[in-house]
C-alpha cells in the first residue's frame, strides 16, 4: 500500500505553477482541511476492513510545510493511526526553502520522513523575478545542509528549463550552483505554458520564453552535465547518483514507475487523500475534487470525494507496462 497526502497551500503564487494549489494565509483554512482529511482517512480505513500496512508515503502540494510543524504532526498521525507505516518504509514531502524551517525538519523527522524534495526551477535572478519565486542559493542551500544534520537520507531538487529569459550560459551557472550544493537526485522538468489553466503564466509572453530550439539545447545541456557530474539518467526527467535506490533498481531491472514517479516498489495501491488527489487500484485510477469547498461538501455527504474514475482496458494495462 502506498499513500499520497495532497497538501495545496501555498502564501504566493509561482507564475510558472499548473499544480492545484491554494494561496492563503488564514491558518483558519488548513486547519479545517486536516479534518476534511481526518474524515476521508476514516472512511477509506472503514471501507477496507482488513488493515494494511503501507510501505511508502508522500506528500505533495502546494507546499506542505505550509502547515505548521504542529499541523504536520497531527496531519502525519491522522494517516499512520489509520494505515502504519512499515519500519523501513520510504517517507518524503516536498518543501519549500522559502517557508520551511529548522522546526519543521524537527517535526519531519519526528515523524518518520526519511526523504525531502525541494523546488529551485533556475537560481538566475532574472528567471526567479519573472516566476515570482525569489529563492537565492545560499537559502536552498542552507536548508539541505540542515536537512542532511537532520538525518533525511536522500535529498532531491527540482529543475524547470524553459522558463522566461533562461538561456544556456545563465542555466549552466544555476547547474554549477546545484553540483555545489550535490542532491542525491535531480528531476528536471520541461515547462508547460498552458495559461488556459494557470492563468498567472499570462504575467509572461510566449516572446520571453526560449524559442524551441533553445529549450531543447537548454535540457541537453543539463543532461550532459548530470551524466559528467556521475549521476545516471534513471529515465524521462529524473537523474540520481549510482548508489542511489532508483540507480539499483534501474540495473537490476526493478525499477517500476507509478503515478507519483519512479519507484522500487511493485504491485502496489496507491491511495490519494486530499483534493485533486489520485488513487491508482487495481484495475483503476480515481480523483477527487480539486475545488477546496466542492471537497468538503462532497466529504460532509458521503466521506469521501471522488470527482471521476478510469477502469482501465486491457490495452491500458498494455500500454502503461510498455510505459
């Protein structure tokens, strides 16, 4: 059993995010959501009977440190009360250097997370204006170091090439910064330019994007470098070090993929609390609402808050082994 926490607030707005999220600053707001989850988690553990133990969790966002490190705590025990983490599951959480503090590594770790994301896109100064995400290095870099003290066993940071004003010379500076600061993996992600969903994207024209051709000699780049710097190209956008999981996995053919990523683990459901978040069962995938108060009404009626599902075929089943 794998479990995935949706946790979308955030206090501003990244103008290159498509991700479901929420920009607030009322605490009010996350505290009623933690019940929402409290009821949702409740109505699934009923509906499965027979207890499970899970073997990975993961919270995303938004930005789950969002929460306070007390909001945390409970969030984290409102899960593990209902379905107990195996003691050598794998724990991780995305976290924003911007908000995330030495308190909420205490709480993490407190928990039993044991592995932590972080976001950089592009350390230029230039990009992180045009983005709205003003993120220096010595802050990401601050914030991995406490990270490592605090015992997390695998740090991973997030790239995006394609952003405004990126070009090769600016990017090949930010890729010296990340080597310097030397996660144990590397997602690098192409940006989407869909301003019929994220409408803030519309902040930035098409014009101040790299042409085609330039993203492309953009992603090359950092791919190449990774390769130098010794990491191996796990597959489609995500690159770690060789004695990595991932990395073992990958040589001796046990690498699977599900919907939060690459994993090591095989044969499992997927359970997705929280809005917009996706379970994948046997045979199916299903969303629940992304809209915070259709969430909760759906909750409040009926314990849980699926907004569509998929059973799949049998060529999905075909296609996504292939995959």
């Amino acid at each position: 059993l794998s479990i995935y926490v949706h946790v979308p607030f955030c206090s501003s707005l990244c103008h290159f995010c498509a991700c479901n999220r929420f920009i607030t600053d009322d605490p009010g707001i996350p505290e009623r959501y933690i019940e929402g989850i409290a009821r949702e988690v409740e109505t699934v553990r009923r509906a499965i009977r027979v207890p499970r133990t899970a073997t990975q969790q993961h919270w995303g966002g938004g930005t789950p440190t969002h929460l306070t490190p007390a909001q945390v705590t409970r969030l984290y025990g409102i899960v593990t009360d209902a379905f107990p983490m195996r003691p050598d599951a794998e724990i991780s959480i995305e976290v924003d250097p911007r908000v995330t503090t030495e308190e909420h590594l205490v709480a993490l770790r407190e928990c039993g997370f044991n592995r932590i994301s972080m976001g950089v896109q592009d350390f230029d100064p230039r990009v992180q204006e045009a983005v709205h995400r003003i993120q220096p290095f010595e802050m990401t870099a601050r914030l991995v170091g406490s990270a490592r003290r605090a015992g997390f066993e695998s740090v991973n940071l997030d790239l995006i090439y394609g952003l405004p004003y990126q070009r090769e010379e600016t990017f090949n500076s930010t890729l010296d910064q990340i080597f310097a600061i030397g996660p144990d993996r590397l997602a690098l992600y192409s940006y989407a330019h869909v301003t019929w969903v994220a409408k803030q994207q519309r902040g930035f024209e098409r014009k101040d994007l790299p042409d085609p051709k330039a993203k492309l000699r953009i992603m090359l780049l950092a791919i190449r470098r990774f390769l130098e710097e010794g990491y191996l190209f796990i597959g489609l956008d995500h690159f770690a070090r060789p004695d990595d999981e991932l990395a073992v996995a990958l040589r001796e053919r046990t690498l699977r993929r599900n919907f939060m990523g690459h994993t090591t683990q095989a044969g499992v459901d997927l359970l997705g609390f929280g809005a917009s978040a996706i379970s994948e069962l046997r045979g199916s995938y299903a969303q629940s609402h992304r809209e915070l108060e259709t969430w909760h009404q759906a909750l409040r009626e009926t314990g849980v808050a699926t907004m569509r599902g998929h059973f799949l075929s049998e060529e999905d089943i075909e296609r996504r082994w292939i995959i």
